[in-house]
C-alpha cells in the first residue's frame, strides 16, 4: 500500500505494516463534559520506507495538538528518574562539565534529568513546548523554554552564544516530524567537541517482543540504528557510539558529534552488522507483524471475557498511551475494565481516550480488590509490581500483555 514520502529521505511508495485504523489522540485523557462532543479520531497505520527503511506512520497530527498541553510528567517514574540521575553523573565525569559548561535538553518534560546536573552546579537549559509541563520544571530549578525545537529556535540560540557541550534528547526523536531539521538543529548548538546523547525506543524490539502499542500519534518514526546513522550522517553528525537499554520495552542511546570529530567506535559497527543479519531491512521481516497483533488481541480479550464471565472484576494500570493505544486496538472497554489506576494526579479523576475507562488513584487497587490488574504500563512491570506488593499479597493478580500474555 503506496503512503506519502518517506519523511527521512524524501522516497515515494512507503509500504505498510500494520493499520490500526481511526484512533485517538493516546493522551488525550477526558473529562466527562468532553463526552457531550465528539471525539477526534485519525488514521494510524505504520510503514516502512524500503530506500532508507526509516519506519514511520503515514499520517501527521498537528504537533501543537499533541504537545502544548501535556499529561505525561517523566518524574512520575522513580526507575526513570534514576535511570537519568546515572547518565548524567556519567557524562558530568567524562565530559569534565563545569559551571563553564552548558547541558541542553530537547523535550526535557518536569525536569526530571536536567536537576542531576543543576544540582552537581553545571548550567542547564531546558526546551519543551508542553507550558504546563516547563512551568514545572522552571519551579524546579530548571529554566525551560516553552516552545517546540526547531531549526530556526537552533539559529537563535547559536546566535546568542547558547551552544552545549552536551545535548540531550530522550523520548523526543521520534516525535518529530521534521526529523531532518531536527537533527540540523541539534547540530548547530553543539560546541565542535560536543555530544548529542539521543535515547529513543528501538525498532527490533518493537517488532520482535510485539510492543505495537508504542505506535501511537505522537510517535511518528521507529528507529534502527540504520536508518537513524543515515538521518544524523545526511544532517553534519555522525554516531560514535551506541548503546542498548532496558528502558521504555527496549531502547537504544546513541551518542552523536560533528561528522570527522571522532570515529565511530566498534558498538556502532556491530549493531550495524547485526541489523543486517536479522534482515532488518527486508520486507520479509515485518511481514507476519499484523497477524501477530491480531492473535494477541484475540487471545487477550478471550482471557478478560473469561474472567469476567466467572465473576471476576478486572481493573488496568497505568493511564500511559500505550495503554491507551492497546484498549482502542482491542476494543477493550468498560464491559471488560473497571478502572485504570494511575500514580499521576494529573490524569485521577479522567477518562481514557476513545474508551472512557475512568482514570484513579492507585490505592484504588487494595481499596476495592479487583481480582485482576491489565498491566497497561508493562515497560514498568518491575517497578509497578513492587509498589503494588499489598495488591498482590491480597491475591490480586496482574496480567502482563506483551511481549506474550501472562498471569503473574
């Protein structure tokens, strides 16, 4: 099925993977007066380019849409916070950085990463276009810059004397859909010894352990280390360095610097090579992706009719919008959950998306003792288990959807 070009390398003839069909915005939570109108709902379908084999969906929503108001606060994860807090206490040591340095982050949310620095006495800069989230992180400590980074707001910054020694940019690639000037932006506020630090969610995770709810609006590409080292090498940087993570189901960390400031060590080449091997780029490697999801789903709402047929209530965890993108996939509404239980008081008292499930807090669990828990935020599960041990010593169970189905 021919899509639109290719948005990395400007290809016609995009081929599709998997079409999920009309749904909405995954984090657009509801309140109950939304229900009197009607719900915005697009197209999503996921598509390789088979020049480049950037992975990407073949519809754009208007980013003002999806990020100017935001319900995601990264500092809600504990495991992220640390996760952060270890990179940056990383790159502070072997980087040299200082109160003559400057760590700029794009998309850098509540400030969650950024305070590790602030805190350690190195100058920070945060960009996020989400106000309600930068005002959250200015009254941390953290100045932030309320809009969206783009090539011009790089010009401006360079121009001002704001260039890094290291820019972050985690979660946010892949939202972008001017990938390429995107990543020239990033260029043009890095210090000619600086580094790019890009984590983003990896593609053969996404196919391999079947985390087709990642593929949302605001997700608009998938990466490889292929088809991301041809981005970064089309727009003046070059990886050096990459690394794999557990985080978000499966990420990649790649660290970028001007093309010929250093060679690309041998994690880039071996991925690289490996990539290759699986037939990442071959069609015949997202071929049974669609058939996949579909038995899951099958599979998924057999087992919740199930235990709703034996007079089980089943609750959810984790109003995310993966969470989101799995119940409207599988038509798994009301009738099914009860309630999603969530730690953010941004999202308590809401509606989940196209479903209208209604969002509480977590003690909810203990407090009405569903027998079940669909754990929508799986890429959490350790996490979340543990917070939840009174749930589970009460008998509670949690249902873990991917990568396969299972009752713990």
């Amino acid at each position: 099925m021919n899509q639109a070009a290719c948005r990395g390398c400007g290809r016609s003839g995009l081929e599709v993977v998997l079409d999920l069909g009309e749904m909405p915005l995954a984090n657009a939570i509801l309140t109950e007066a939304d229900l009197a109108r009607p719900e915005p709902r697009y197209p999503l379908a996921l598509a390789y380019c088979p020049a480049c084999w950037l992975v990407q969906i073949t519809e754009t929503v208007a980013p003002d849409l999806l990020f100017r108001e935001y319900t995601y606060f990264s500092s809600v994860s504990d495991a992220f916070v640390e996760h952060s807090r270890r990179i940056a206490e990383r790159l502070i040591g072997q980087r040299g950085l200082g109160s003559d340095s400057l760590v700029v982050e794009l998309a850098s949310n509540d400030g969650y990463l950024l305070q590790h620095y602030a805190r350690a006495g190195v100058p920070v800069l945060g960009i996020d276009p989400a106000r309600n989230v930068a005002e959250v992180a200015t009254a941390r400590g953290v100045p932030t810059l309320a809009e969206f980074f783009t090539r011009d707001l790089a010009d401006e910054l360079a121009r001002s004397g704001r260039v890094a020694d290291v820019v972050h940019a985690n979660n946010v690639i892949a939202h972008v859909p001017d990938l390429n000037g995107f990543v020239a932006g990033m260029a043009r506020i890095l210090k000619p010894a600086g580094v790019a630090v890009i984590e983003t969610p990896y593609l053969r995770e996404l196919v391999e352990r079947l985390e087709f709810d990642t593929i949302y609006h605001e997700h608009i590409f998938y990466h490889s280390l292929t088809a991301l080292s041809r981005v970064f090498e089309r727009n003046g940087l070059s990886i050096v360095d990459v690394e794999r993570l557990a985080v978000h189901g499966g990420s990649l960390r790649v660290f970028a610097m001007h093309s010929g400031a250093e060679d690309p060590g041998e994690a880039v080449g071996e991925l690289l090579a490996e990539e290759t091997a699986v037939g990442l780029c071959s069609p015949e490697y997202y071929a049974t992706f669609a058939g996949r999801v579909e038995a899951l789903g099958r599979e998924l709402r057999s087992m919740l009719v199930s235990l709703r047929s034996q007079g089980h209530t089943v609750a959810a965890y984790g109003a995310a919008a993966k969470g989101a993108v799995l119940l409207n996939a599988f038509n798994i509404g009301p009738d099914l959950i009860s309630f999603v239980a969530d730690r953010s008081p941004h999202k308590q008292g809401h509606l989940m998306p196209g479903v209208h499930i209604p969002i509480v807090g977590p003690d909810q669990l203990v407090a009405r003792k569903p027998e079940e828990c669909l754990l929508l935020t799986w890429n959490f599960a350790d996490e979340i288990l543990a917070q939840q041990a009174e749930y589970r010593r009460l008998g509670g169970r949690f249902i873990i959807p991917v990568p396969k189905l299972t009752l713990v």
